[in-house]
C-alpha cells in the first residue's frame, strides 16, 4: 500500500471517527488521531512537510498559555496556524489537529503548525514533525506518577532536541533547567525577566563579568528572605532545580520571581543564567498586564510577518525580508505589551510567545495589537459573572503553578471565597501528594472566607487545609460540582474563585457559563 494511500485512508477514518465524536458528545481531541495513527503510524512524518513552517512548544507550567497566545500572534500577522489548542498535547492530539486542518486535496488549511507538546511526547513528537523552532517553558515537578523523575524528562528533551540540529530554541533562561538543554548550539534565544521595575541598565545585562549581588540581599518579587548571599534556598516556595546542572553545587540566586526561576550562577563551574535575548520588567499586574519587553537586536533578522504580508490562502509565501531598521547585533529596543492577563506568571508566558513571534518575524505593531485583544483559554483565570460578582476560574496541577494562582488570589484586595476541586484521574495526575508541597497556608489570610472542598479527592485536600493552618470554622467539603458552587454562591464575599484540576475544570466552567456568564475581557 503506497504511504500516499495509506495517509488518505487514515484521513478518512479521523473524520469517521471525530464524527461519531461529536454524535456521541465525546471530546475528540485525540481519538481521531488515534485510530488514525493505527491505519497510517508515520502520518504526522507526512503531514508536516506541508507547512511553511513547524513550531513546538513544551514544557510544564505555561504550555497551553504560550501556544494560544503565539497562535493568536501569527493569525493577526495573516498566518493560518494549525494548532491542538485543546490541550491535547501526546502524538494523537497533534495527529488529530493535524487531519483536522488537512483538505482532501492533500493540501493544509493553515501554513503554520503549532504543537503543543506534553514534555513526556517530545521524543515521538518531535522525531515525526520535526519543527523548526522550540520554545521551553519552565520545569516544574508534575505528575509524579507520569514522570517520576525531572531528570529522566529533560534528559529526553535533550535528546529530542540533540536530532534537530538546525532548529532554533527559544528558552527561558529563568529556568536552570531549561537552560540545561541549550549545550551549546548557535541558534538559542533567550528570554527572562528582570528584578521588578528596574531596567536592562540597572540589572547588568550585556555585562559579561559576573555581576554583583545586590545590595538589599537580591530577594525577587515575592520578598522571600534573601538566599542569594548564602547559596542555599529559601524555604518558603518550590525549588526544584536549585543545583547546577553542570556539577552539581547548589546555584547562587541574585533573586528569585518563583519555583527555581531567577536570576543564579554556580560559584564552582561558572553556569550561570544567560544573557537575555528577550527581557521582561517594568511589570504591573491588576486587571491587565502590562510590561515592557527588551529585545536585544540581531542582524540576522527574520522575514517579517506583517499584517500587510497576509496573502490568500494558495498564494506564495512572502518572505521578503524586514522593512524594519534592524539595529546592529548587541543593541536594545523596547516593546510595550499590554494583554487581558492576571498572574505574574503570564509575564513568561506573554514573554515566551512574544520572543518566538519575533523570531519569526512578526512585527512589533501586530504583537502589541494582538496582546490586546487576546482571550485567555478555559480556566486561565478566566473570568465569569456568578452569584452578581466576578468569578475567577483558574487551573491548578502542581505546587508550583497553585502557588501562582494562590498569590495572585491572595493579592487581590476584597473578602475571597474559593472552591477548590481536586480530582486524581489519570489526566489529573493520580498521585495528589503534590498538594502537600503547595502553599496552601496562606489561604489562612484573614482576607479569605470559605475554602470549599470539592472533587473526588475533597475530604483528603480538607486534610491537607487543616494542617496548612486554615481554621476550620472555614473548611467546609462537598464534593459534588453543583452544590459546592451552591455553597460559595451563598457566600459573602467581594471575589469568588474556582481552582480546579484539569478533569474538573470543563464541567465549572460549564457550570458557571450557565449559571453566570463569561465576562469578556479587552484592553482598550
Ligand atoms: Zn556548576
């Protein structure tokens, strides 16, 4: 059987099969690439090669976040993207929305692909769709169960990455870990952020030399005590990969901005955090986000992707090159970018799709326009109108990506009310002992109502809470999705939240769709 055949045929049984999907109600965000997978093995091999361009994003925490948004990016500059953005990120999701996107002709709808990719698939995904740009997010600890080892996980992103020689990585020098995957190739960028609010000059980019520690002890944004100076961690947050990956000595911190991300280097071997391609600061964060970008200029700049370079589908690619005054390499410029985000931790995330549309090309009007107008995915503190106040439904899986959620929360002024539902499914994580790692403690704020347990796991998590020191006048559990949305519904309190694991996070937001209604946020 020709592989041409064999290809069309899979093609025909993905539609089948997403058909008696959507007959039967059933999501199918992978099913479809499944079965298909089974006529066709090498099918994504074959579909990608259609693309103008493959990009790949993956990573723990921001994955889903940075593609939407990078999606968003390249569909304002003129460029159809073909992308799971359902989250379903292991080789069927990306075969699913690869056939989704394909035409009977042979020919794809889109002339971009981006694949969000589940950090346990980069081995298979990447060996079959080859992209051309990666882009790093962070390593967190996720899912024990899955991959019960970081080590073993980054060990595969190096090795995925190590056969694509000529793809460029776009990382977050933040991360040590990520870092870590670099090992020396030309074509990395890097993005981070800066101590708050002060600028590229103030923080000693472009500065070879080893910079000093601060003076005030270098404690990011969050005013953990300072650990820079000692070389040991502070305690009060997540830090998986404080120790260098090169040798193996505890990093020194300048400052930190959560989990392991900040700015470090190794006292022993000389690792340390790289200069910054692409540098946040200048961050504020209420209802919108707003930051400054410092994008470090390189000479060989990529064609542009302009709004005006948009073509018809089936016309040729432009790929002319940049009209744009390209400074000499080593020179900084600043964008000004403000999205309808929340959560310092989408400073990254904004920050990690602006550095790949740039490296594609897309010009600084079309990202600062299309920031502006973004809307975030289900359960990406997304807001809804419940019980006549704003409710905020937010996605929690790991400590570190709860603790986020949990501090943009807390510092929101007003009385708070929370559900918060914790399932072990298998898309949930089935080892729910990361809930003891996260800071649940300070839902102790007296700023902090009811916390209502729901989920299959609520009576564990009240547990959990009452050993976090949460009184117990304000744990209450009850389980089920509907009268737990009862219960907070009859709180009184100025902000109502829904933190959710993934299994649940659909059906609230269902609920609160029906119950409520969505609110839609734009900045004008
Ligand atoms: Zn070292």
């Amino acid at each position: 059987m020709s592989a041409w055949f064999r290809l069309n045929l899979a093609l025909l049984t993905a539609r089948l099969v997403a058909a008696a999907c959507n007959l039967f109600h059933y999501p199918g965000t992978s099913l479809p690439g499944v079965v298909a997978l089974n006529v066709c093995p090498n099918a994504v091999n074959l579909m990608t090669p259609a693309y103008e361009r493959v990009l790949a994003v993956t990573g723990t925490n921001g994955k889903t976040t940075t593609a939407n948004l990078l999606a968003h990016f390249l569909r304002a500059a003129g460029r159809p993207v073909a992308h799971n953005a359902m989250g379903a990120n292991m080789l069927p999701g990306v075969a699913t929305a690869l056939f989704q996107d394909r035409q009977f002709n042979g020919q794809p709808r889109s002339r971009i692909a981006l694949l969000e990719v589940d950090e346990g698939s980069v081995g298979k995904v990447f060996a079959a769709a080859r992209p051309e740009l990666v882009i790093v997010t962070n390593y967190f600890r996720d899912q024990l169960d899955r991959y019960w080892e970081m080590e073993r996980t980054i060990a595969l992103l190096r090795e995925a990455v190590a056969a694509l020689p000529r793809a460029t990585l776009v990382l977050n020098a933040d991360d040590p870990l990520v870092v870590a995957v670099d090992q020396g190739r030309a074509q990395v960028r890097y993005f981070g952020v800066l101590k708050e609010n002060r600028p590229v000059s103030e923080n000693g980019i472009g500065q070879g030399a080893q910079r000093a520690v601060a003076a005030d002890g270098g404690a990011g944004r969050q005013g953990c005590e300072p650990a820079a100076t000692t070389g040991t961690a502070s305690t009060c947050e997540t830090r998986e990969g404080r120790f260098c990956q090169r040798c193996g000595t505890a990093l020194t911190y300048n400052y930190f901005h959560f989990g392991q991300l900040g700015d470090y280097f190794c006292s022993n071997c000389g690792f340390r955090r790289p200069e910054l391609d692409y540098a946040a600061w200048g961050i504020s964060e209420n209802e919108l986000l707003c930051m400054s970008v410092s994008i470090r200029d390189t000479s060989a700049s990529a064609p542009d992707y302009d709004a005006a370079s948009a073509v018809p589908l089936g016309g040729t690619v432009p790929l002319r090159k940049s009209k744009q005054q390209t400074a000499p390499d080593g020179e900084r410029r600043e964008l000004k970018l403000t999205a309808p985000l929340r959560g310092f931790f989408n400073v990254y995330n904004v920050l990690a799709a602006t550095a790949a549309a740039k490296e594609l090309g897309v010009s600084d009007k079309v990202i600062q326009f299309a920031a502006r107008c973004y809307k975030p995915a289900t359960g990406r503190m997304e807001d809804f109108e419940f019980a006549g106040r704003r409710c905020t439904l937010a996605l929690i899986k790991n400590p570190v990506g709860a603790n986020e959620v949990l501090k943009t929360l807390i510092q929101t002024g007003g009385a708070k009310a929370l559900v918060i539902a914790i399932n072990d499914l298998a898309a949930d994580g089935r080892d729910v002992s990361w809930l003891w790692d996260a800071d649940f403690a300070c839902l102790a704020d007296p700023s902090v109502g009811k916390v209502i347990c729901a989920g299959l796991r609520a009576a564990d998590f009240a547990v959990c809470l009452k050993y976090a020191g949460v009184p117990l006048e304000r744990i209450e559990v009850a389980p089920e999705r509907p009268a737990s949305l009862r219960r907070l519904a009859a709180q009184q309190a100025d902000k109502l939240y829904v933190l959710a694991t993934y299994t649940n996070l659909f059906d609230y937001a269902r609920l609160l769709g029906r119950l409520g209604s969505a609110v839609e946020q734009h900045a004008h």
